[in-house]
C-alpha cells in the first residue's frame, strides 16, 4: 500500500470515530457515511436514513454490531447490485463474510451485547470509546479492502 492509499484508510478511520466521538453519528452511520463521502458522494447523502436503524445491535436490540451492519452496507457501495434478478456479483459475499470474519477474530464476537458486557455502564466514557474504536476498525477495513481489490486508489 502506498502513501495516498495508507491516508485514505487512515481518514476513513479518523473520520468514521470523528463522527462517532462527536455524536453526529452512531456507529453504522458513521461507517456509511465516511465511506460514501470517501469515495466522492457515489450515492445520496441521504443514504445515512439506512444506516439509522442499527445502533446499538440492531435498534438498542445489542445483537449484530452496528458498525459491522454500517461496513456491510458500505462494502455493498461496490459490490452490491442494483438489478432485479442480476447476478451477484462475485466479491460481494466474500467481502462481507471476510469483514464479519476479521470483526470476530480481532475483537471476539460481532454481537455488541458481547462486544460490551465489560462495561458495567453502557453510557459510560469507556464503553464509548471502545466503540468508537470498533467504527473507526471497520471504516479503516472496508477502505482497506477497496484499495485490495482495486476500486480505490
């Protein structure tokens, strides 16, 4: 990776916490949005609307991580499809299983009722920032994998 490429994925991580830390955003909105703003607007802004529902483990549920849900709709920027019928394309699946998959390996689950039954406090600061850090992870991982695959530059 060179450069320019290691700073994109850096911004996407500084950027997807950013909006987390500052609370504009939850954590799949924030994925989303870094990751379409990154990549120069591909969709309407709007598109944040999708992502609102998965906070805290699917609407404050604390099942599937809400950045993973966030990463898994960026990952469909490029490799999800827009035809009925259409064939899948080849990386979709895979991507988003490897992104499921790297979540699970580095951080032990992608549920976030596991991924913070540490912290006694769900409001607290450390909670918070320990999801802050999952966000930024996963918006890093997704550009990552654009770059890997060559989508990105």
């Amino acid at each position: 990776m060179n450069n320019k490429q290691q700073k994109l994925v850096n911004e996407a991580r500084e950027r997807a916490e950013g909006y987390f830390r500052r609370g504009e955003f939850y954590c799949s909105e924030a994925v989303l949005t870094t990751i379409n703003e990154l990549l120069g607007k591909e969709v309407d802004p709007e598109i944040v609307k999708l992502a609102s529902g998965f906070p805290i483990g699917i609407g404050k549920s604390k099942c599937l991580c809400g950045a993973v849900s966030g990463g898994v709709m960026a990952l469909g920027l490029k490799y999800g499809r827009t035809e009925p019928g259409a064939e899948m394309p080849e990386k979709c699946f895979p991507a988003n299983a490897s992104l499921h998959d790297y979540i699970k390996e580095t951080y032990g689950s992608t549920c976030c009722r596991v991924l913070t039954k540490d912290f006694d406090d769900f409001g607290s600061p450390e909670r918070a920032a320990h999801c802050i850090q999952i966000s930024g992870e996963v918006a890093a991982w997704v550009m990552e994998r654009f770059i890997e695959d060559g989508l990105v530059e």
